[in-house]
C-alpha cells in the first residue's frame, strides 16, 4: 500500500501569513487628479499612531491611509520650511551618531511607548 508524502502545511500557512502581512491594508487617494500611487512600509507603532491621529480628526473611512496622505501633502505647502527642518533635523540626526532618518525615528517612537505604558 502506497502512502503519499505528507503535505507540509506550516511551510505553506507561514508563506500565506507573510504574503498577507506584506499587502496594503488601506487604500486612499483621489481618483480623478491622482496619477501615482506608491506603497510604503510602516511598523506597526507607525500604523497605530497614524490610525488615532486618523481617527481623532474623524476620519471614518481608511483612517491610516487618509492621514498619511494628508501627512505627506501637508508639509509640501511650505516647502522652503521643510527642507530648513529636515537639514536641520538631518545635522542633529549625524550628529546623534543615527543610521538614518527612519532609525531616529524608531527610536523616538519606541521611547514614547515606553514612556505611555509607564
């Protein structure tokens, strides 16, 4: 009597589960002006702190992907301003003896979880 080769599910089950971790969970943008679309990775600390800022300014639908639009265009209204903030930001961030702009901010958002839970 011939057995088959059992089927490696957890392989398979773990692929799944990373395969639908790595999707956009939300979506956002105007159809009719909007040309471009991009996907960007976030931590889930991110995700979760864009969601309440989404959430407290009443944003019912898409809160995360609503919010980091208006995050995005927000700061190109002024963007003689910004680019002063992120230099200097960039400076201070070398100076701190950061990797990069993302590390810093890693780190600034895990201390004020930290400092939340407390």
């Amino acid at each position: 009597m011939k057995t088959k080769a059992p089927v490696k599910t957890a392989r398979r089950t773990l692929a799944k589960k990373a395969v639908q971790r790595s999707q956009s969970m939300e979506c956002d943008g105007d159809m009719i002006a909007t040309n471009h679309w991009i996907q960007i990775g976030l931590t889930r600390a991110q995700v979760r702190a864009i969601t309440r800022l989404g959430k407290r300014w009443s944003i019912r639908k898409w809160p995360c992907a609503t919010m980091a639009r208006y995050l995005i265009a927000l700061p190109l209204l002024n963007l003689e301003e910004t680019q002063a903030k992120l230099v200097a930001l960039t400076k201070y961030i070398e100076a701190e003896g950061f990797h990069s702009l993302g590390c810093y901010c890693d780190r600034v958002m895990r201390a004020q979880e930290r400092l939340a839970k407390e």
